[in-house]
C-alpha cells in the first residue's frame, strides 16, 4: 500500500517558470511586443511555440537553452524533500504532471540527478527539429471547462490511478503538491483521505482558501507550505498515523 506524491514542476519543484526562465535566451532577455501580445489565454503552449520559433529564429541553440534551463533554482527544501523520499520509495510512488515542457523537465531532473525518482511524468511533448528548433505540442485533449486547452490535470491523474488499480496498486492516499490555478482542478477530485499542499502565498492556496470562505466542499485536507522541509515533516506524520 503505497501513498501516491502528485507534482507540479514550476513554481513547485523550481522556484521559478520554465518558460519565463528561457525568455533569458533571448537578444536583451526580453520578447518583441508583438509576441507577447499574441497571446491568448488558455493558448499558452501555442504562444510558447511562437517564442521558441522566435528563439530559433535569433539563432539560440539547444545547448544555450540547456544552459539556461540547467541553472534554474530548487524550491526552497525540495532537493531534501528528493532525497528523503528516494530513501523511502518503497512507501512513495511520485509523478509530475505539469504545463511546461518533456525537453525543460527532463534536462532539469537529469542536471540534479533526479530524474529516476519520479515514476511518470505527464507534460506537453517537447523535441528539436530538423532546422535545430525546439517544437511543442498539447499534451491531449479534453473537455473540461476549468482547464486550459492544452492540458486538465485531472483527466491526467484520474487516468493514472485507475491504470494503477488495473495493475493492482491501490493507493492509500494521494498528496498532491502544487501552487497554480491550473492545479485547482485536480485538487477537487482529491477524496478525504487525500491532502492537498498548495505552496504559501501563490493561486492555488488563495483560491482554496477562497473556496472554503464561500463554503465550496472540498473533502481533502489541505495542508500549505513554504519549503519542502515542510513537506518532509507532513509525510513522516503520515507514515507513522
């Protein structure tokens, strides 16, 4: 019976947005006005596009993006959070489900060593081209209203756990550990013994805490956070109940 740990990755596992970050790479680190006005809300991976043809265009190469990518900062605590679940896998299984991208995610977690602590990772498909561009695409489709159009994080867990139960593991409880409006959705399909852990200060737990204001029924419990030191303390709590 093991506990399920549920991540998003910007703003969560790093402490900053994979995809702001890379704009870094651009001549004067900043986008031309017409590309940043070209976006459309609930089109972010679409207007991601255009910024990485725009970088291609200006001639940045892939290991300029690594590079950049690659010095990324940790959320305060989360490489000690890593740590102590590696040594407690037998009890964890983890999975990010996140709106940045497979090439950021994967030279992150690979840079830090982390990359074999995390079981799953469900993102929109990033690759090179032939012309040396970094191309990305939605992650699926799906009919929910709440989610941008690219990705709903729950479609993406629900997915995941009834998989899980086809194999025969059955999941004590899920912590799902985020900080985004896009992370609201997934959190509503939590069940009471589940947790949700949105990050101090940010969207997710400003619009929990207004949920609860209005009395919206959340079943799980909801427990904030400001370093993943927090976090380990929360499990430990959790694995001795």
């Amino acid at each position: 019976m093991k506990i399920l740990l549920v991540f998003d990755f910007d703003n969560t596992i790093i402490d900053d947005n994979s995809d702001t970050w890379i704009v870094q790479c651009a001549p004067d680190k900043k986008l031309p006005i017409e590309l940043q006005e070209s976006y459309q809300k609930g089109f972010w991976t679409e207007f991601m596009g255009r910024v990485f043809k725009y970088l291609g265009d200006e001639g940045v190469q892939e290991d300029e993006m690594r590079r950049a990518m690659t010095s990324m900062p940790f959320s305060p605590g989360m490489v000690e959070l890593f740590n102590y679940i590696r040594k407690n896998k037998e009890t964890f299984d983890c999975i990010i489900i996140s709106d940045s991208n497979s090439v950021f995610i994967e030279w992150i977690l690979e840079a830090a060593n982390f990359h074999d602590m995390f079981d799953k990772v469900f993102t929109n498909p990033a690759a090179f081209n032939s012309h040396g561009y970094l191309t990305v695409e939605n992650y699926h489709a799906h009919s929910c209203k709440r989610c941008p159009k690219n990705l709903c994080k729950n479609v993406v867990l629900e997915d995941f756990v009834d998989k899980q139960l086809q194999e025969g593991v059955n999941y004590t409880r899920i912590v799902y550990i985020g900080d985004g409006g896009n992370d609201v959705c997934p959190v509503t399909f939590l069940k009471k013994d589940d947790v949700a852990m949105p990050r101090k200060g940010y969207t997710l737990q400003k619009t929990l805490s207004r949920m609860s204001q209005n009395l919206e029924p959340m079943e799980s419990s909801i427990v904030i956070w400001s370093s993943g030191v927090e976090i380990i303390s929360y499990l430990q709590f959790l694995i001795k109940e």
